[in-house]
C-alpha cells in the first residue's frame, strides 16, 4: 500500500537524520582546524548556506548534550 511506503521512507529519514546528527556532533567534538571555519566547512560539503550548516550543528549538539 502506498501510505505504507510513505511510512517507512518517513523513518528510513528519520534514521538517516539522526545519524548526521550524530556525525555532525562528533565532528564538532574533535575537529582540529579552526573552530569558527567548522560551519563554513560543513556549508561547503553540503552544499548548503552557512546559515543552514551552523543550525544542523547548534541541534546535533543540542541532543547529543542533551541526552
């Protein structure tokens, strides 16, 4: 069925979402460059404003802090 399908690609994200969070935590926890280049670095391998890079590393460190 096709709500099933939706479903599992809703977790499957869910999934995925967790486990770059999880890599942008440790990435934050032990990057040896420069700290405040860390977002710029991130923006450029995602392709992704600086702007979207600092968010998705403020919440990976949030909920791995948090927890």
């Amino acid at each position: 069925m096709l709500v099933d399908s939706i479903a599992a690609r809703e977790k499957l994200i869910a999934h995925l979402h967790a486990g770059q969070l999880t890599d942008l935590a440790e990435l934050s926890a032990n990057y040896t460059g420069i700290h405040e280049f860390l977002t710029t670095e991130i923006a450029l391998a995602l392709g992704v404003s600086e702007g979207t890079a600092t968010a998705k590393l403020a919440e990976a460190e949030h909920f791995t802090t948090r927890l």
